[in-house]
C-alpha cells in the first residue's frame, strides 16, 4: 500500500483487525487495536498509530530506514503513549520513535542508529549522534541528500539528514550564486529538525517544501522565496519562536505540547491547534483563512495568547473548519488586546465551550450573514452561558446584514455600532433567546423595534 492507511475495526474500538502481511510505502494512520503477522513500514515517512491506551500486535516489525529517509513511528496524539506487543524480538534501524511503548516480553527491542522521543520504553535505542548544528552546504539540492549537510559553516558534506535534535542553519556559505534552490525529495519524505535559521543566503535564493516538522523554532529572513504547503509545530519545548517575516505558509499546525511565539507577522490560509501553546505575538500583524482550535490530548488544554496582535481573518463561517472555531472544552483562550477582524460576508466565530472572553471582535463586510455562536451542549441541551468582549464592532452594516447571536454576550466597555440603514441581530436557533448586555441596557434576542441608541 503506497499511501496512508486508514482503518478504524469497531465503533467502540472493542474488536480488532488481524492482517497477515501489510506493507506501508507512505504516510500512513492505524487507529485502534490491530493485529499483524508482519508490518512493513517505507523508509522516509510517518507512521502514527491510535490513542492512548490502545495495543497493536505484530509477530514482525520490518522498519528500516536509512541515513537520507528516517522512519518515523509516533502516537497519533503528543504526550498519549500507544502500546506495542510482540512475542518475538524486534530490530530495526535509522527509526525516529516517539511515544512508542513495548509491552510484556520479550522488552529488549532494538533500534540501531535511531532517536528516541518522549515515552519509549521496551526499546533499546542505539542513538544517533544527536543535537548536531548542521549547515546547508553545496548550493541548490535536495533536502534529503547527506552531500548538502555538514558540521561546519562552508565544510564537507556527509553528514546523515537532520533529526528532531538537530538545528539546522542557512547561511551565507550555504550557496554559490544567486537563484539556488534547496527541494524536498521527489518521494515527499518528512522533513525534520528541532531550530532551522536562515540568516544569510543571497536574496534571489529559493526553499520549496511539501512540509516541515519543526521541534523547536522556526526564524527566517524577509528577502528569499518560500513555498511551503504545511508546518507542523512538535514536541515539548518551551520559549520556542516563529519569526515567519510575513512569508505565506498555507498551513500551520500545532501538534506538540509546546509553547510558540510569533515574533513577527504571519499569513496562513489555516491554522490547526491541536494541543500546545500558541502566542499569537506583540505588536504582529497575522492574516489566515481560518483558525480551527481543538484539542487532541483530553488530558491537557490547548491555550491560545492573543498578545497584542492583530489578526485578520477571511474564511467564511459556513466552510468545514469555518472563520474562527474552537471545537473543544479543553481550550484556554487568552485575548490579551488582541483584535480579530473577521473581512469575509459570511464570517463567524464558533466555540462549543461554556465560557469565553475576547477583546477587541470587528465584523467589516457590509454585505452578509456574521455568526457568533455558542455550540456548547450539556446533556444534550444547549446551556445559555456567557461570552464577554472588550470591544464588539459592527461598522457600516447594510440593511441586508444579519448578525446571528445564539446566548449570552457581555461587552465590558460598549459595543461599537454603526450603520447605514437598519439591520437585523438574529438568534441562531429559532425560538431561543440570546442576550447581549452593554451598560445601561440589556438586548435580548429574538426582539424587534429601533436598536438603542449607543
């Protein structure tokens, strides 16, 4: 199988599947309990397997990857251990695994020239040297060739690809000329490394990526091109920074269960926050489509800091992911003097918890359907619980406008309206009343009549 594998054996996840022989040539997903003769997973890719708690079998595991295409083997979820079982004693090599248990016996499992991350025991790791500085070297290439990577700023090459320990640099050594280009390889392996910089190269100087896995931070200068489809943000560390220098990443996506700060502005068309700590910076400016907050880890909270940013937003509310939604409880949402400003017709913000609190909330489009909307239910009713804003602006809104409000809205200072014409605030479910509630006075939704005056 040349791509990923996607199995889920039961609704309860109480039975399993049994396969013979599998063979894995590409990412690939494991979910719940299985059974394996024998698996084979591809060097140069990822391999996740469950959730926490959860046992996969297997009589033999043939995992070997190479110097140029680690294997990785990881938990579906950071920080949520899965658990291996085999009767039989397992080596492999060239491996990066992280939260990857072995249980019963025998424990002795063996991985040559590898990394261990996180919770890994009932393996013996033989572990490559790691917390290297590698320097790109040689001009344009392929990401994941050993000739371009080197111990020293402008020496030899031959040193195995980055891992997770590595930091990687980019400097004024590490081309000949101008228009040089570092690709990935054409068998889209995963790119890893704990810190990259590029400090130094000529300007007309390009990277081209599919995606990167960064451990740690990620700093990049203004005057180079950058085509990256996805980066994902991994491991525990702390006090980790993105100095991304407004380049266009399409996808941003916090994973690990670590803390990272935006040191200047950014442009995302999705942000996916998963687990971990997200600060969206002081004084930066952002721009996404969409901010999609859950959690993957039941067991700790996904926290987003505002700081003072000011983040524009111009997805619209009725996508799969919507304009900005948080889609868990366990979430902490701290605003700071933050401002959103949702730019699309039909934007929203859309959270399932009980309470949260924003500071500055801008709709600008004149013309369509703005959602705020409390998904939150307890026992299968809907609960009136309150959302708070410093600020909530509605400017120069059509007659044709909607704003939908579905509970309770407190706005610390006031709630900044002004309009063309008359329009119309609407609760989003029929028949249910929403409140919003200003100093001075209190709206309750569904209503009709002249708005108050401000």
């Amino acid at each position: 199988m040349y791509s990923s594998m996607d199995v889920y054996p039961g609704y309860q996840g109480d039975s399993e599947v049994s396969i013979q022989s599998c063979y894995l040539g590409g990412n690939g997903n494991v979910y719940r309990n299985h059974r394996f003769g024998t698996l084979q997973l591809g060097a140069g890719y990822i391999y996740k397997f469950g959730e926490s708690g959860q046992v996969f079998h297997m009589d033999t595991l043939l995992a070997n990857g190479r110097c140029d295409a680690m294997v990785r083997i990881e938990s579906n979820v950071e920080g949520r251990p899965v658990q291996f079982s085999s009767p039989n004693m397992q080596r492999i090599q060239y491996a990066i695994i992280q939260n990857i248990q072995f249980q019963g016996n025998p424990l002795d499992h063996i991985a040559e020239n590898s990394i261990g991350v996180g919770a890994t025991p009932g393996w013996t790791i033989q572990e490559l040297t790691k917390g290297r500085d590698l320097y790109w070297v040689g001009g344009t290439g392929i990401w994941h060739d050993p000739a371009h990577w080197s111990l020293t700023s402008g020496g030899p090459g031959g040193e195995c690809i980055p891992t997770p320990f590595d930091n990687v640099f980019f400097d004024d050594k590490s081309f000949s000329g101008p228009n040089q280009e570092v690709n990935y390889a054409a068998q889209n392996f995963v790119v890893n490394f704990k810190n990259l910089l590029w400090s130094g190269p000529p300007a007309s100087t390009i990277m081209t990526m599919d995606d990167m896995h960064a451990y740690g931070s990620f700093e990049l200068r203004t005057d180079f091109t950058l085509y990256l489809t996805e980066l994902f943000l991994k491991g525990d560390l702390q006090n980790n920074v993105l100095d991304l220098r407004n380049h266009f990443i399409w996808n941003l996506n916090v994973e690990g269960t670590g803390q990272w700060t935006m040191l200047s502005d950014f442009n995302f068309n999705y942000i996916g926050h998963q687990n971990g700590t997200l600060n969206l910076g002081e004084g930066t400016h952002g721009e996404i489509g969409t901010y999609y907050g859950y959690s993957a880890n039941t067991s700790q909270t996904s926290v987003l800091q505002g700081g003072s940013c000011y983040l524009v937003v111009n997805g619209e509310y009725l996508t799969y992911y919507g304009s900005f939604n948080i889609a868990t409880q366990q979430f902490d949402l701290q605003a700071g003097n933050s401002t959103i400003e949702m730019t699309n017709p039909n934007a929203g913000i859309v959270g399932s918890l009980s309470q949260l609190s924003f500071h500055n909330v801008s709709f600008t489009n004149s013309d369509g359907i703005g959602t705020i909307a409390n998904t939150y239910y307890n026992n299968g009713n809907q609960v009136k619980k309150e959302w708070s804003f410093h600020r909530l602006s509605l400017p120069a809104m059509e007659s044709s406008t909607v704003l939908r409000l579905p509970t309770r809205y407190y706005s610390h200072r006031a709630m900044a309206m002004c309009w063309k014409a008359p329009f119309n605030i609407k609760s989003t479910i029929t028949g249910r009343f929403g409140e919003i509630t200003v100093p001075g006075f209190v709206w309750s939704l569904p209503f009709r009549g002249s708005s108050p005056s401000m």
